[in-house]
C-alpha cells in the first residue's frame, strides 16, 4: 500500500471519538493514528495528518503492526499487546545514520542492536526508530530502559521498520513509512501519536 494523497478531512480526525480527542494536546499540529483492526488483531493502518489553516489533511498512510495480541487499556511487560492511548513523540534513533530527521537522534549501532534476536528476519527492525512517550524518559535516547511507572508496567515502546507481523507491543511500518515521518514530524508542531482498536478510538 503507498502512501495515501493530500485528502481534508475537516477540524476533527476520523475515526477518533471524544474521549480520545480531548487527550490530543491543543498546540499539536501532527497527529499519528494507528487504527487497529480489532481488539485481538495484530493488523492496523498508520495514517499521518497535519493542521492546516483549513483543517486537519491526511498527508500519508502505511499498513502497519501492532501487538501479536492486539490492543489493551492496561499494558503490563510482556502481554504482547500494544497500549491504548495518546502519547507524545519526541525522541528518535536507529542502527542507521540520521536520515534527515527533526526529531533529536540517536545513532547507536550497539545500543539498539543488542536489543534485537538472533533471527534475521528482525534484524534491520531498529534502523530507524521513534520512541512513544509510554511509561519513559521525555528527552532519553529510545533505548534508555528507565521506566518512571515501574517495570511491570512495561515499556520500550517504539514505532519501527516493520517485519511482516506482529510486534512484541511497537508498531511498526514499511521503511519508507519510518523516513517520512521522521524527516516530518517537527517538535515545534507537538506531534502525538493516538492508537488503539477501531472500537475504542471511538470511545
């Protein structure tokens, strides 16, 4: 699936019900959803959108992964399901050198890499990476394991190269998908990423 043209889509993002909505910053200027298919699928679709003077425009989209297990309101380590919620995106990184991106990176080969298995089928998954603001340090290279709710509560969190199914909890799109939205999401436009299932994005 390429990426998705320019399309209006008015002053509210589709698919994101009130609740969720309220939980976007005023002064963000990017918005990430991931729309997940179903509660227990590890299938979505990641669109980017951007404020413009006449509203909020769809400016991509990428099939996307979440959790092998789906979505949960209560992530905890290792339930191999991705968080529901809103969360800032302020931190970046990969195996690879910067490819332009605004948001601060990162380029560790080693730190990133000793995070990835054996199994060659992972192995260019953190070339590029964007941290969520889940249970993290705002400002700490992805890779810094601190974890300010506790470990229980998990963590590690990113958005990566995409390795054809599900995820340990990241989500993950296309290469193509992890350069554009680092070389666009731009700290001054507070971008935030709103994920979940179809059904609970619109609580």
């Amino acid at each position: 699936m390429s990426a998705a043209p320019p399309a209006s889509v008015g002053a509210r993002l589709p698919g994101v019900g009130d609740r969720m909505w309220q939980q976007v910053p005023a002064g963000s200027r990017q918005v990430v959803v991931v729309y997940g298919d179903r509660r227990d699928s590890p299938d979505s679709l990641l669109v980017l959108y951007e404020r413009r003077a006449t509203g909020w425009e769809r400016t991509a989209a990428w099939p996307a992964h979440n959790g092998r297990l789906g979505w949960t309101t209560d992530h905890r380590m290792d339930d191999e399901r991705t968080p529901v919620g809103v969360f800032g995106l302020t931190d970046a990184g990969g195996t690879l050198g910067d490819p332009g991106s605004r948001l601060p990176y990162w380029h560790d080969d080693h730190a990133f890499a000793s995070t990835i298995t054996d199994d060659e089928a992972h192995a260019h998954d953190f070339d590029y990476v964007i941290a969520i603001n889940y249970n993290r340090l705002v400002g700490a290279p992805p890779y810094d394991w601190s974890r300010p709710e506790g470990v229980d509560k998990g963590g590690g969190i990113w958005l990566h190269l995409d390795h054809g199914d599900g995820t340990s909890a990241c989500v993950t799109v296309p290469e193509s998908g992890m350069r554009t939205l680092l070389r666009t999401l731009d700290p001054r436009d507070r971008p935030v990423v709103v994920m979940g299932d179809r059904e609970r994005l619109m609580s």
